[in-house]
C-alpha cells in the first residue's frame, strides 16, 4: 500500500432554496413511480431553472430546491482510481474529479506527507448569495465543481482531525456553507490526544478511537450537584444519593454519567423550546425545528450569566427551572425502575443493530437478524461515538507499508447474510474495542466466478 485515506461527512450546505415568482417559467412532465401488484403513480415534476419546486406558496410565490446530487457529473465513479494512488499528489489528482457525496478527506503516503481536503462535488456559489434569503433570491443558480477544493496539506504539526467538526473559516466557510457540522468537543479530544505524544503505535491510536473520558459532561454532573445537594425536595433527594460518584467516562455502569447527560438534554429542550417560541407561534404549521447542534455554546453561557429577560416562563428564577428540570430527570428514571441507582448508563445505551430486513419481519426473528443487545461504552461529544442504533461503522489504524501491524472494527461482522457462519464475526471485538487484525487470514472458503 502507498497510499491510505479515509473519510468523514464534511456537512458542508450542498443544497438552496429560493423564492420564485408565481409567473416564473416551468418546465413539467410526469415521472411513473412502479407500485409492485398495482398500477404505476404518476407524479408531476416541475422544474426550473433554479430546481424543482417543491412548494406553492399562498401568494402564488414557488419554493424551488438546488441540490448538488442533482446537477450533472455530480455522481462519477473516477473515486475507484484511489486504487491506483502512488503518492499524496496522484490521491488528489483522484479527488479532483471524484463524483461522491461531500466528504473530508484525510490522506497519508509512505513517504509520511498527509493531507485533508473536501472530496465530492460542492456548489460554486457566490458567498454573498448565501447570506440569507432575501440575497439568494436574487443570485443566478450555482454550477457545482470538485476540483480546487480548500485542503491542508503538510500541516507543520504533523497532525490532522476532522470528527464531522467544522474545519473551514472565512471565505470557504462563506462558500461552502454550514450543513450542521458537529460541536467540537469529541475533536477536542481527538486532538488533545494527538498532541498527548510525539509518536504513535497502531494501539496508540486505537485508544484515542476508544476514548470514552466524557469530559464536556462534568460540567454538567457539578451543574446537576449544586441544584440538588441541599434541597428538600424528596425527588430530588433521590436523585443526589445516587449520582454522588462521578466516574468521569461513558462507561455502561455508569449512573452519574446518565443522569449529567440526561439533566443537560432536559435543559437544552426548555430552553431551546423557549427561545425559538415565537418563531414557532408565527409560522405555524410552517415551523420546522431547526437542527442546533452548536446549542451548547448557547445554553451554558445562559446558564452561568443567567439574564433575567431570557428567564423562560412560567419560571421566576433560573434556580427555579434547573430544578424543575433535574425534577423531570427524576421523574423520567423512575418510570423505568424506582431503584435510581440501577439506572446505568449501559441500559440507556444498550445495541440495537439489527438487519434492515428485520424492520420488515415479526419480532421472533430479531434473535437471528439481530446483534446482541449489549450495553455499549461511548457516546456523542466523545472519540468513542456510538449510540444503540447509531456510531463508529469502522475503526481502523494502519500505516503504508506497515499493514501487518494495523487494527480493524466493524460492527455486525464481516457478513450481511444471517445464514453466513461469519455473520456478526468480529462484532464483539467492536463493542469490547479488542485489537484485531487489519490483515484477512488464511482463507476458508474460495468463492470462484466465471462468465459464461
């Protein structure tokens, strides 16, 4: 190997919206949808020359969508050259015309040169047209490119991280636009521990993969304290005996860690409900709840200024709503057991990973087309991601040239088929985050094709 690479979601905005007027030129026709057993549904397109429209407005006015996916030679398949890489230079020579969703892209060769950059096509838009609504109604419908793509390249710290974080500024932010990256406390982490050491070994590595410290949340289990240490509230009571011990890590026995995560996520639903009540009140039925990944950086400033005129009703004291919401905490545990000491974070986050068929079948055959329900270690904000239907889809550390040595996860096993003797082979060594070989074995089974 000469060349190694790896991706992550770059959530950068690859799609507009834009008001047309009610006069504006369209281009129709009907697209046949197949219904198996029955008549095919015919579905009227109409398109302009920003996109389709998806809406009509009360007034006449058309919502019309641009999305990268749509435009032409957004989807080739030049990405497989990456096969044929031989150095940093020839990786990127690929990228620029590789027709993949937007990702980054993480390259290291043998001669030890890295390398990030958008990878997939993106829109060329004006950063001016992006601003906001008013301004985008006036801009001409983008082109979409993937070459000449912002990138890092030999960075002088020999380091690099993404973690679905945001990794642009200024005019390729302006650019590239804002799809929801990610808070930055697990790349926090990821980069702490890159900066930890000079040099690394694959299980180096792996453990900054498993790093489950959850260092965002002790903020908030000291938050949870002070609320709860001296009231005489018996609910609350309940609740300081059993979160006393902080063990500091998303570990599955951790019971502290649940309640800490489970008293912010009660605190950032009040409070996003109430700053975002008037635009809810105004559209109405129009209201979609916006995705506020970044609402930590709202909410704990709040929290620790605490500003009389964004108090939400009907509370008459910021006191007076982290105790109410630590109350809810209390009283969401107990409806699953009134022991709040067994209420770990290993039964809240317990694998739910089953075969996509499964969602189609009675529930007796999710004991074969299923993993086992494990509690996991881990959590968002944190290296170790993973949720009980969601996480890390691989682990892997490996170094060209060095490949006897790198280390692979995957979860569910190497096999997709429920029959196969290697469906889930390996899952447990995912969950457990045991080393395991990146390197296959010696083969068991030769599987020969040959054309007629």
């Amino acid at each position: 190997t000469r060349v190694a690479w790896a991706f992550t979601n770059s959530y950068i905005d690859t799609a507009d919206y834009t008001t047309l007027p009610a006069n504006t030129p369209l281009r129709s026709y009907n697209e046949a949808i197949a219904v198996a057993g029955a008549n095919p549904e015919m579905l009227l397109v109409r398109e302009s020359d920003w996109g389709p429209v998806l809406h009509d407005e009360p007034d006449g006015q058309l919502l019309a969508l641009r999305w990268v996916g749509q435009q032409a030679g957004a989807v080739r398949l030049d990405f497989a050259d990456m096969a044929k890489a031989a150095d940093l230079d020839s990786a990127f020579a690929v990228a620029d015309r590789s027709g993949i969703p937007a990702q980054n892209l993480l390259v290291a060769d043998r001669t030890g040169r890295i390398a990030w950059r958008l990878i997939g096509a993106r829109p060329a838009r004006d950063p001016s047209c992006h601003a906001d609504a008013a301004a985008q109604a006036s801009c001409s419908p983008w082109p979409i490119r993937s070459d000449h793509a912002p990138a890092l390249v030999d960075p002088p710290d020999h380091r690099l991280w993404t973690a679905n974080g945001r990794v642009l500024d200024g005019a390729a932010l302006a650019e590239a636009g804002d799809g929801g990256y990610d808070f930055g406390a697990r790349a926090k982490q990821i980069r702490d521990g890159l900066f930890a050491h000079e040099s690394f070994n694959e299980s180096d590595l792996l453990a900054i993969q498993l790093d489950d410290r959850a260092l965002l949340m002790e903020r908030w289990w000291k938050l949870l304290r002070q609320t709860i240490e001296h009231s005489d509230d018996p609910a609350l009571k309940r609740l300081e005996v059993a979160s006393r011990q902080w063990q500091g890590r998303a570990s599955p026995d951790s019971v502290s860690y649940r309640m800490a995560r489970g008293f912010r996520g009660i605190l950032m639903d009040n409070m996003e409900g109430a700053l975002l009540a008037t635009a809810k009140q105004r559209l109405g039925e129009r209201y979609i709840p916006p995705k506020l990944a970044q609402f930590e950086g709202v909410l704990w400033p709040l929290l620790k200024e605490r500003p009389p005129h964004l108090l939400p009703p009907p509370y008459e004291s910021w006191d007076a709503l982290l105790a109410d919401s630590a109350r809810q905490l209390e009283k969401d545990l107990a409806e699953q057991g009134p022991d709040l000491a067994q209420r770990s974070w290993g039964e809240r986050n317990t694998a739910a990973i089953c075969h996509p068929v499964s969602a189609a079948l009675p529930g007796l055959f999710k004991r074969w087309l299923c993993m086992p329900a494990q509690p996991l270690a881990g959590d968002d904000n944190m290296p170790r991601v993973v949720g009980p239907k969601f996480g890390a889809s691989e682990r892997m550390v490996v170094s060209p040239g060095h490949e006897a040595d790198g280390i692979v996860h995957m979860p569910g096993g190497q096999s997709g088929h429920p029959l196969s003797p290697f469906w889930g082979a390996g899952h447990d060594d995912w969950v457990e985050g045991r080393a395991t070989p990146f390197l296959p074995g010696k083969p068991a089974h030769t599987l020969s094709l040959s054309p007629r």
